[in-house]
C-alpha cells in the first residue's frame, strides 16, 4: 500500500478519520441532549434552531476534510504552521460579529504571523522543488489555508453558541449532523477506499488514537473559549508547531530549510506581541439575536447615546467578570 509524505496510507479514507469523531461526540453529547428535558431537549433545540446547526456542521466537516486530506501533500510541520491563518479569519468574524475591538498591537501580531506563514510556503516551495514534489506541496498548502478559513467560521460560530447558549448544546450538534454529513460523504467519494484498506492492528490503532485526540480537543475548545475568545485559543494552538518540528525531524526524517525555523520564531514573535495587550467586547443589544429562536419575535432596546464596552480582557489571560455581560433583547 503507498504511503503520502507523512506516513499515513494514501488509500485511507479521509473522511472517516472525523466520522470517527462524530460518532464519538454523537454517542456522548447528542445521547444528553436527547434525555435532557424541557428547552435544552435535542427536539426543542431542532425545531428552533436546526437548519443553523446543519450548516455549521457542514461547515465544520469540509474544515476537517481539507485539513487532513492536506496531509498527503505536503509535511506535517507545514500543516501546522499555514494553519494559522484561522487567526485573521476568526480576527475578522469577531470584529464584524461579535463586536470584539482590538488595538494596532493586535493588529501588528497578526500581520508578524502572517509573514511567518509566507515564509512557510516559500520554504514548502523550494523543499519541494527539490524533490521534485513542488506542485503537490503547493496543493497541500492550499488545502490547509481553504480549511483554515472554514475552521475560522467553526470557531467564531462556537464561540457564540458556548457563550450564549450551552456547550453541551454546541458539541451535541456537531455530533449529530457530523455524523451524518460525513458518514455520506464517506459513502459517495471514498467507499472505494474504504473496502481496499488492509486493516491491521497498527492501522487501527492510528484510527483510535487519531480519534480519541480529535474527541478531546472538540470536548475542552469550547471551556477554553468560553473563558477567552477563539482568537486567543487558535493563538494558543501554535505552540503545537514545535511538537510538530521536532517530531517531522526525529520519526519522519524530513527534509528542512532554513526558513521554517524562522517562519516559526516569527510566529512566535507574533503570538507574544497579540498577548501584550487586552481586548474589549463593545456592548450591542443588536449583536446576539441571530442564533436565537427565530419564531419569538425580539424587539430592539431603545439605546440613548453611544454604546459603552462592557468587557475587558487580556487574549491569553484570565477574564476579569466570569461572562461578558451582553444584553440580550
């Protein structure tokens, strides 16, 4: 069986190393919401809110797809690095959304890490030119930066939900239309696949592990962001790109230049230049109505004068009021 460049089977399905996940969130957080009882019901919640839930779901799926199918075309560190362009994207949504406010040193992060991005793809490109591999690896970098924009849409999206609404409600969703989606989507594109895989206890266990790690990370995101924010935890997440060096360097022997250790160190200097300084959350009666349940009508409130922030919080510290207090129409 042929293997990509990271080791993992080219004839893997892709789709279903998150189907996996899905079922795992469906078994735990889909079955509470069924036994739950009066508004936080999964019926309840279906009826108000269901086709905004399926849409997120797909959204989601295709972020996982992109992401892991990436894999087969380029290396396991330039995965983690290009990743990061879910900063600007969640950055952006945030503002426009969920009326958080930042200042130029917020600014000035993000664009130090976007130019360490750039420097990725220089070196992805110039690694694979010298093996020959340039056309893919580009197509690999690609395919992460398309689902780092969708998974900047997930997480602002989560975001609110976890904020507003409830954590268990958030993950029992994306259990269940997660599941679905892609067990059809495994079922239309990859069935082939599917039936030429050679199973072995080694290729199970990749599956399990695989799984149990995506189930963990779905599971505590949403704590973590309801205590901060989505840009502050997918700032946070880059730390896992010096896990990822040396395990590229010392288990899969790659190959690197010279401009990955400095698109990293310029990363980094981006990280700590966002973290410097807090962030607010401007106070809009207006902003949170449109994942409500749209058959109550919502009347606006009357506002006099400008509107004042309401919360003041440092990225990657700890808030100072449990919540932010936003009013609620």
């Amino acid at each position: 069986m042929e293997t990509c460049g990271t080791g993992i089977p080219e004839l893997t399905p892709v789709t279903q190393l998150s189907f996996l996940n899905y079922i795992l969130l469906f078994l735990v957080y889909t079955t509470t919401l069924a036994v739950r009882q009066g508004e936080e019901n999964l019926l309840a919640i279906l009826k108000r809110r269901w086709w905004k839930y399926m849409i997120l779901g797909l959204i989601d799926i295709e972020a996982n797809y992109l992401v892991i199918k990436a894999y087969q075309y380029t290396t396991l560190t330039s995965v983690q690095l290009l990743d990061c362009f879910v900063i600007p994207v969640v950055l952006l949504l945030s503002w426009f959304f969920l009326l958080v406010r930042y200042k130029v040193v917020h600014f000035v992060g993000v664009g130090v890490c976007l130019l360490g991005m750039g420097c990725m793809v220089g070196a992805d490109v110039l690694v694979g030119r010298q093996q020959g591999l340039g056309d893919h690896k580009l197509m690999g970098d690609l395919l992460v930066l398309a689902g780092a924009t969708l998974y900047g849409i997930s997480n602002v999206c989560e975001e609110f939900i976890v904020k507003n609404l409830s954590r268990v409600e958030f993950l029992g969703m994306m259990g269940l239309f997660g599941s679905f989606f892609s067990g059809i989507q495994l079922a239309i594109m990859e069935h082939k696949q599917l039936l030429r895989v050679q199973w072995d206890w080694q290729i199970g266990l990749l599956y399990i592990g695989f799984s149990a790690c995506m189930f963990g990370l779905y599971s505590f995101m949403p704590v973590v962001i309801k205590r901060t924010s989505a840009t502050a935890v997918n700032l946070s997440l880059l730390t896992a790109d010096l896990y990822s060096l040396f395990c590229g360097l010392f288990l899969f022997q790659y190959k690197f230049s010279g401009l990955y250790l400095l698109s990293f160190f310029i990363i980094v200097l981006g990280l700590v230049l966002y973290a410097s300084s807090s962030t607010y959350v401007a106070q809009d009666p207006r902003v949170y109505k449109q994942f409500r349940n749209a058959g109550n009508p919502v009347i606006d409130t009357p506002t006099s004068g400008p509107l004042e922030p309401s919360v003041t919080y440092t990225s990657l510290g700890q808030e100072i009021e449990e919540e932010p207090r936003i009013r609620v129409a």
